[in-house]
C-alpha cells in the first residue's frame, strides 16, 4: 500500500484534502499487458539534486509575525518551518528596505558624509526581521539558509532616473507620482562606477552583520532586478556593469573578509525571459569561478526552456528560483487599476487560479533544472502590504485584522512539493500519457519515490503509475494536485 496525498478546489475556495492508501499490484499478475493511462517512473534515471525550498521575510512580514500574540505566531510560523510545516529550508532577505518595507531606509545615513561606512548599523533590521529569522529557526526542522538581496545602493551613489526608461515610468500609469530629477532609491537610476568599491564594501558588511547576530547567510545576489526601474526600491545594471563590479569589487571584497568560500553570489535575479542572455553577458573565463548560480524570477511567464538552456550551458551554477507572487491583492483578481472594470471572479476562483499557477511553475522549474525554489513574502495582510508604496500582492498565508492568520491554496499547493521532496531529493525520469495532467518526480535521500500531478482541467483523469514492475493507480479528479508517496 503506497500513501497518495491529494488536495481539491471547492466552489467556495476551500482547500479539500485527504490521505488515503493506494494498492500495488505486481506488473507480471496483470491479466493483460498494461498500456493505455500510463505514466512511467525511472528511479535510476536520475536529473539534479534539490536544495529546497523557501520563502521571503521581508520586513512587512517580519512586522506583521510580530503583531501577532506568542502563541498564535508560532503556529504561523510554523506553517512554514514547523514540524507538520513546509519544511522550508532558505529565506530571502533584502538588504535595505524593499518595496515589503514599511518605510525606505538603509544602513548609512549619509555614505557621502561617511565614505568609510564607520557608521554602518542594521539595527532597523534587530527591530523585525532578525528577531523573526531566530524564531523562525529555533522552530526549523531544516538548517536554513539566507539569501540576501539588495534592492537599491543608497541614493546619493546613484545617477538619477532615466526618464526615457518605459519601466521607470510606469508609476505614472497606474496614477503614481512619477520619478524626480534627482537620484532616489526608487524608480531606478544606476549606481556610479565611482561607488563600486563602497558598495562591495557595504555588501561584505551587510553579510558579516547578519553572521555576527548569528544568521546562516550563505548566498548574496547582486542585484534584485537587475533589469528593471520600478515605482519602489531598485537599480538598473547592465550585463558588462554587473561583471565588472562582480569581478573588480564585490568577489574581492568577500575574499578579503574571508567570505568567499562561504557565501555564493548569484547573478541577475529577475525574469526568466533574459536570464540566459545576462548569463551569457556576465560570465566568462574570470567571473566563472566567483558566480555560485543564476537566479530568476516568474514575472515574465514560464520560459522553462531558458532554464533548460541555462542548465545546459553552464551544468556547474545554481539554478535557483528566487521570487513570485500573484500580482494582485488576496481574492481579488486583475491589479484593480481605477479604469478597468472590476473582475466578476470570486474570492475562491481567485485563489484557486493562483495556486494551480504555482504548482505549474513548481512543475516547470523543477523539470527544468531548478535546485532551489523561493517564493516571495512568508505573509501579508488583507490588502495585500503593507509596503512603503502603493498597492499590495498576494501569498500564501494572510495576516487578518482579528490578529489571526489564515492559509489559503497557494500555501497548500506547494506543501505538495516542500513538504514531500527533502532537501537533497534526485530528481528522477518520467513519461506520461498525454497532457491530461502535469507532473514532476523525484527520488528522496531515503529511497521513497515522491510523484507529485497537477490536473488543471475540468475533466478527470486517470493514471496508472509503472515503476520497478509494479502497478499503482492512481485517479486524479478535475481542479486536483496529488502527491503519491512509494516508500523504498
């Protein structure tokens, strides 16, 4: 008898799930050779290991964890790193504020005034995120990893926005008060070369603070978005800037603070659709042995063969998924921009799209080449936020006004996949009948054979699993994701 976990859409947006046992026959007791609905297993057929997965404590997050009374906030904590949890092993952090934070801020006041960065302090951060990143661990059942991510250098090291740039614009579109003239950590702008050695600096200082309060940073992107000036927090860098200030300044840096060993730097760290080019820009006979992967974001839609390609042309980096989330806020489909009409889509239907769009992108990016998978904000409240710009997106787990929390599919949807496939997982080959059904599948460290099938569609679909001479089958009902477990 072999375990199949499976969860359904109800009309009203629950998440139905249950657990039931599933016979194993013996391929050879079969009355007749077993050919149609077949989906194969090869467990020595074996692709990349898996690292794990995650999600990102911002500093809305963290704030909104706090709010919550002891006990409830373990529990919401929990959900993601608990026994019974997610089993999530990284974290992502910005290192500054981000649009996720609850004001803009960053660790030296005034870098002009200050060059040597002698007053360098993370204590905004001691105020949310690291108190959150310690009970987060103290609950761990896996030894976490953080991914730090800096979303803009400080202004006064930057050129001021390009006025010219549609993305940095954009703001002005939605009724935003556009970018000024002068430099900003919004709406983009690029950092001087000038400042390349003070922001190197400013990074390895950024690390070595999170260390000294005992967080296991171990990987370090250059830059989030490194392609796009948004409303918010960021920086636009070329492929040639990007790998000049990674070999010139920032690989340096860590080396002289003994770091280089220990923290991966990972290029790009935005959509999927550039991602091979900026590899391609970035790295070369020098930059290769100082880059640990290649980051990337779903913003731009699935581009699963760009993952594919990138595997394929550089077998040694990190593939690592590092952020996504539904851009609109929880329940409520489209942007709710003032001139378009209000989308007639229930709160449930909503949900239900965005889980069905993460396990489609979990399904992609694992059989695609992805080591590492991280979604972006651990929590947010109803409207979405908070956040020190206007708007808010959705998650997986809602921070609601009663000082309780509520989960909702996205969270259950990838429980299939973190809750299942350990760290260190193989991902293992497969075939299947038809589209009727998207799947992945992996091998775990102790043997059991983890199967994991999105059905999308309004029709049920059936299967019957081939592996190792044995028979296992499987229905799969419309609006399902299973996850099948074959014990070794």
């Amino acid at each position: 008898m072999q375990c199949i976990q499976i969860s359904s859409f109800a009309a009203d947006g629950e998440a139905i799930q249950t657990t039931r046992e599933a016979p194993v026959t013996p391929e050879a007791a079969e009355k007749q050779q077993v050919e149609s609905s077949v989906v194969n297993l090869y467990p020595d057929w074996e692709y990349q290991t898996i690292d794990g997965f995650g999600g990102a404590m911002t500093e809305s997050a963290a704030w909104l964890f706090s709010r919550m009374e002891s006990g409830t906030r373990k529990r919401a904590l929990s959900a993601f790193f608990g026994p019974g949890g997610l089993g999530i092993k990284f974290v992502r952090v910005s290192i500054d504020s981000c649009d996720y934070s609850l004001e803009e801020y960053q660790a030296v006041e005034d870098p002009l005034a200050d060059p040597e960065l002698a007053s360098f302090s993370i204590k905004r951060d001691k105020l949310y995120v690291i108190p959150m990143l310690k009970e987060a661990m103290a609950l761990s059942t896996e030894s976490l990893s953080v991914l730090l991510s800096p979303w803009s250098p400080p202004a006064c090291w930057k050129t001021p926005p390009d006025m010219n740039n549609d993305m940095a614009v954009y703001g002005g579109f939605l009724g935003i008060k556009g970018p000024s003239k002068e430099p900003s950590r919004c709406y983009g702008g690029s950092l001087k070369p000038e400042y390349y050695g003070s922001w190197a600096r400013y990074l390895v200082k950024y690390v070595q603070a999170y260390r000294d309060e005992g967080i296991p940073v171990t990987m370090l992107s250059i830059q989030n978005e490194a392609g796009a000036a948004t409303m918010w927090d960021s920086c636009v860098w070329t492929a040639e800037e990007e790998k000049v200030f990674l070999r010139d300044h920032l690989y340096p840096a860590l080396q002289r603070a003994a770091l280089a060993e220990s923290v991966g730097i990972f290029i790009w760290d935005h959509n999927k659709e550039r991602a091979l080019e900026r590899a391609l820009g970035v790295i070369d006979e020098t930059t290769a042995g100082q880059i640990a992967g290649i980051a990337f974001h779903w913003y731009s839609g699935d581009h699963f063969e760009a993952v594919q390609m990138l595997g394929e042309r550089f077998p040694g980096k990190v593939l690592m998924h590092s952020e996504c989330c539904p851009l609109h806020k929880p329940g409520v489909a489209g942007m709710g921009l003032p001139f378009l009409p209000p989308s007639p889509k229930t709160a449930g239907a909503v949900d239900y799209e965005d889980a069905v769009r993460y396990a489609h992108e979990l399904i992609g990016d694992l059989n695609a080449g992805t080591r590492r998978w991280i979604d972006w904000n651990l929590i947010v409240d109803e409207a979405g936020g908070p956040r020190h710009v206007p708007g808010g997106f959705a998650a997986g787990m809602i921070a609601q006004g009663d000082g309780s929390f509520r989960t909702n599919l996205i969270h259950h949807y990838v429980a299939h996949f973190a809750q299942y496939i350990r760290p260190g997982a193989k991902r293992i080959g497969f075939s299947r009948y038809s589209d009727a059904f998207e799947m992945t599948a992996v091998k775990n460290p102790d043997g059991a054979l983890i199967a994991v099938l999105l059905n999308k569609g309004h029709d049920d679909a059936v299967a019957a699993l081939r592996v190792m001479g044995q028979i296992l089958r499987v229905s799969l009902a419309a609006h399902t994701i299973a996850t099948i477990v074959i014990e070794p």
